[in-house]
C-alpha cells in the first residue's frame, strides 16, 4: 500500500513510472487520494499537447522502487487508458472509465471528486475544487442570484525539451603516401691532361725514371633519406550553441455563448 510518506516521497524525488513489465512510461505528475478513505489511489502522467491531460494509472498493486514507481499494467494497457483534463479531482463517470478500462473490482466511491496531494514538478500540496454550482467554485454564485456564467477554452502554448541527437568526436589513424623531392650532390672523377712544354722536357728527362705508381681518390655523394616525427597541428572541440526560431501553432477552441429568448416580448437572439 502506497501510504502519504511514500506519497511525498515520490512528489519530492520527480521520479518516474514503469510498466509491469519495466518499460518507462513517463514522470510522475500527480498522486490522487480517495476523498472517502484518505487512501492514495491513482497516479497521473502527463500527455496530450503541452501536457493538458493525464493519464490515470492505478496504484493497486504498485511499488516503490527507489524515487521511482513500479506499476501493476502493461504499458500499452496504460497508453490507451481514457484520457481525463488535468482540474485536480476524477467525476463519478470518469472513474467508473478508468475502472472499467483496467478491470478494477467493485465501484468507484460516489464522492463529489478525488484530491490531488501535489505534483512532481511543484512539490507543494492542493487542495481539490468542489462540486459543480457550490458558492466556493468562484465562477457559479449562489442558485438564487439568477446568473449564468459564460466559459471558453484558452490555448495554452508551451515547449518542452527532448534530446534530438548526439554527437561524438572520435580520433583514429590513416595512413598515407607522400612524396617529396630533394636535391642530392655526388663527386665524379675527371681526368685532366696538362702538356709539359719542349723546354720543360729536358729538365724533366733527367730524373725521369719508368715506374709504376698508384694514385686514389675517395668520392662522395648524397642519398635521401626519411625520418619521421609526431608533431600537433590542430585542437578541435564541440561547442553547444543555442539557435532560437519560430514555430506556429494552431489548435481548436470552444466557446460558450448565450441565446435568449422571448425576454421582454423581444425576438429570439444569441450572444
């Protein structure tokens, strides 16, 4: 049994709810409680457009696993669960849909309405509205003052946060052929013949000897070679920008007007 410890608990700690068969179904939005027995009996989570309704899920057979809440159903079984306007408190006909929709024994309490203990995102505790036409409803007055009270439906726009992608830098290694060109230099050998002149002969000849003699010479050249170092060349980083646009959005209002009729010999007419 979900007692009111446990049910602040889950109010303060913005938990979420799961399946029977542990698929998330949503956050938790609001604990009811029977307004008969001070028991808690259903718990909500937002849907619709902008999170205008609820949906109800009952806490028979739930359990608290951490700041989050385990129910009794099926997701799918939640998922097409009636929906109901999120106004702080279930009619008769609304619980007897929801009793009926998840095979619930017996009949639901004929108490005016259900109180709503709080919701996850505000943490404090309500109070439920009264019935329809009592003097504390603010919009109806007393029955004997002969008035009428005119209600309209408002668009309530909002926006909501979801995660539409990640993004993930990773670093790996190619490799690749580069071809470079230098210069390189080697020593050749070149023979070079001088002539002794006619008048030089003859002071040579007279040391002359015939010998056999052996001259060497060490030559050089350049060859290219490779070597290879890592060096860094550039820093990258992901930055979060923020891009604000615009986007419209149209949805269906009801209005209630008012027709007369036969006041004061006046023709029908509307308002």
């Amino acid at each position: 049994m979900i007692t009111q410890d446990n049910v602040d608990a889950l109010l303060r700690g913005h938990g979420k709810v799961f399946s029977s068969d542990g698929e998330k179904i949503g956050s938790i939005g609001q604990i009811y409680v029977d307004d008969g027995t001070d028991q808690a009996s259903w718990v909500t989570v937002s849907t619709g457009l902008f999170g205008t309704s609820e949906t109800f899920i009952p806490l028979e057979g739930a359990a608290l696993e951490g700041k989050d809440l385990r129910v009794a159903y099926p997701r799918e079984q939640v998922k097409d669960a009636p929906k109901v306007d999120r106004d702080g408190h279930l009619s008769p006909e609304e619980e007897h849909l929801l009793h009926r929709h998840y095979g619930l024994g017996g009949s639901p309490s004929e108490s005016p309405g259900r109180e709503s203990t709080g919701s996850a995102e505000t943490g404090h505790h309500g109070t439920g509205t009264a019935g329809p036409g009592t003097p504390d409803t603010g919009v109806s007055g007393p029955p004997t003052d002969r008035a009428m009270t005119l209600s309209e439906e408002q668009l309530k726009v909002g926006v909501e946060q979801y995660e539409a992608g990640r993004v993930r830098l990773r670093k790996y290694v190619v490799t690749e052929t580069v071809t470079r060109t230098v210069p390189v230099s080697r020593e050749e050998l070149r023979i070079e013949r001088e002539p002794i002149p006619k008048a030089g002969r003859r002071k040579s000849s007279r040391n002359a000897e015939l010998s056999e003699e052996v001259y060497e010479i060490t030559l050089h050249e350049q060859r290219a070679v490779v070597g290879k170092e890592t060096v860094p060349v550039e820093r990258i980083r992901l930055i979060k920008e923020t891009v604000t646009s615009s986007e419209t959005v149209t949805g269906e209002l009801r209005k209630e007007r008012l027709e007369t009729d036969g006041i004061d010999g006046a023709g029908p007419g509307s308002r």
